[in-house]
C-alpha cells in the first residue's frame, strides 16, 4: 500500500509542479524541453532524487490555464484554496480527494527566468487510518527543443 500512495503522492507532486509552473502570468515560460529534479523525503526518510522530463508546448506557454490540470481524477477531485503571486514567487495549496482519501499540498515557486524556475513542496496524504507526507524541492530548466 506505501508504494501505491507513494506513486501517487509523486504523481499529485508533479501534477502541481505543473500547475505552479504553468499558471504564472508575469513570466512567460520559454516553450519546449523542461528538465525537472525533484530531491526531498518522504515520511521523514531521504527519498530517491527523480528526474523527469517534459514538453511544453507553446499553447501551453501562451494559455497555461489550459495545462493546469492534466489528469482527469485531478481536475475531478482537486480545488485550489488560496493562490498568491508575488513578484517572482508563487504561493499555492491545493486540496485533492474522495471518500476517505484526501491530500493536502502548499508550494511555493520563484521563476528565475523563462528557462528555469525553483521551488519547495509540502504533500500530506490522508487514505483512510494510513498517512504519508512529503517534503520536496524542485529545480526545473529548460534544455531544449522538444523532439519531433
């Protein structure tokens, strides 16, 4: 049961990851390949560094509303309770859930530039008795084109 609330706790992790990145007006994110490295624990344990990969498109960049939430069961089960931007930052938590499920994340994110954005990450999931957190930070840069 741990792997499977880890797995998704990784997936919500990300999926606010890009709703963080993509939702922020005044910089406008440069358009193809994004590297991201996420380092951090996972019920106060050292969890594995993962590295992950993705293409943003150029609709995503111009209209990142459109991009915010990917997953079908999040756009379902997630709502934002509080959004702040401030200067470069990017303050956010969310709530996601169902019946006896519930996940709880706070974020922050400062975009360094077009090309590279930072942030801090706090996930808490509640399924039924069991609990699991996370504390993670996110470093993501832009590295290229995306393949065709």
């Amino acid at each position: 049961m741990t792997t499977a609330l880890g797995a998704t706790a990784c997936a919500l992790v990300s999926a606010t990851c890009l709703f963080a990145t993509l939702a922020r007006a005044e910089v406008i994110l440069q358009p193809g390949l994004w590297e991201e490295i996420e380092t951090g624990s996972e019920n106060g344990q050292p969890a594995r560094s993962e590295t992950s990969m993705r293409c943003m498109t150029p609709e995503e960049a111009r209209q990142p509303s459109r991009a915010v939430v990917f997953d079908e069961t999040l756009r379902k089960h997630c709502k934002a309770l509080d959004y702040k931007r401030s200067g470069d930052d990017l303050t956010l938590r969310m709530q996601c859930g169902s019946q006896g499920f519930t996940v709880n994340i706070g974020a922050t994110f400062t975009f360094h530039s077009p090309q590279h954005y930072s942030g801090v990450m706090k996930v808490a999931i509640r399924l039924a008795t069991m609990k699991f957190s996370a504390d993670k930070t996110i470093d993501a840069k832009r590295i290229g084109d995306c393949k065709k």
